[in-house]
C-alpha cells in the first residue's frame, strides 16, 4: 500500500491517521518491543509514539524523510526517553521473544530454535550493531531510510551491517553452532 496518500489525508483526518496506526502500530511494536522487554511498557511506548505522530503529523515534510523513517525516528526517541527517565539499560529478554514476534504455534521446531539461537548471539553484539541489524533484517528497512533514521550516511550503515553480520558469525563459530544456523 502506498503511504503517501493516507499520510496526506491523515493530516486532516483522524479516520486516516487511524488506518495508519492500524497498519503501522505491529511494526513500531516490534521495533519498540526489541529494545523494551516488559511488554506493557513497550505497549505504553509504542502509544507515546502515535500520540506524539499524530500530534506532529501537519508538520511531517516527505521532502524530508519518508513517512515510515519519521514515525522510526519518533519511536526512537520514545525509546531513549524511556529509559533516561527510568534510568534503565536496553535489554533484550529472549523469554519474551516468543510472545513478542508472534512466532506461528505450528512453525517447525527447528526454526524456532534458531531464530531464538540467533536472538541470543544479537544480544552479545555492540548495541550499534544491534541496532543497524534489527532495522535491517526484523524491521526489513533499507540502508537509505537507516541511514536517515539514525543520523549516518548509506556507506556507514553498510559498513556497520557489514561489520555486525561478520561479528554475528563470529560468535556462531566460537560457541560451535554455525553449523545448527546454516
């Protein structure tokens, strides 16, 4: 579905601005939630978010960024208020991922297993590697729109990826489980 128009109407509208929430609100959870492990404060976040687009949205310019990178930006924000105001550390509990990411109940065991595997070797990671990582591969984002999202230009992000991915399977091969992931 093409964003724009909504994002238009939903300058003027708040039957709009509601498509939008219901059509973005699972993603920004996701991204909110990685970086939030109790579930009702990343719920509470995730809300803070849409407030704040929808209290913002006559001033979003898509000269700027696109709709999806400013909502990221504000999500990302919401998140380190959160934390500078509970004077916490970003933690990823892999207890929740289960319930976070919604895994299919019927999804091959296996599956499950890595992704879970994978989860855990992220969390050993820099968190700037966390970072790029998640945008890119849980959250399928371009390196142009991380880029903007976070402030760098496309070439560091790529490195960063680059980097990050190249860390990742160096914990693999050093807890001997590269083989289970492949």
């Amino acid at each position: 579905m093409q964003l724009e128009p909504l994002v238009q109407r939903a300058k003027d509208d708040q039957k709009a601005f509601g498509q939008l929430y219901d059509l973005l609100q699972p993603r920004i959870y996701r991204y909110v939630a990685r970086r939030i492990p109790n579930i009702s404060d990343a719920e509470d976040v995730t809300a803070q978010v849409f407030e704040k687009a929808l209290s913002g949205i006559r001033g979003f310019d898509p000269e700027r960024a696109s709709f999806l990178t400013w909502l990221y930006r504000i999500a990302h924000n919401a998140t380190v208020d959160f934390y500078r105001k509970e004077g916490n550390r970003c933690l990823v509990n892999i207890d929740d991922a289960m319930e976070i990411y919604e895994c299919d109940p019927n999804a091959d065991e296996r599956f499950i297993r890595k992704y879970l595997t994978v989860l855990g070797l992220l969390k050993e990671l820099p968190s700037s590697y966390q970072e790029v990582l998640g945008l890119r591969l849980i959250e399928h984002m371009k390196n142009e729109e991380i880029a903007q999202l976070l402030g760098y230009s496309s070439r560091y992000v790529a490195v960063k990826i680059s980097r990050a991915l190249r860390s990742l399977r160096q914990l693999a091969v050093k807890r001997g489980i590269l083989d289970e992931l492949t």
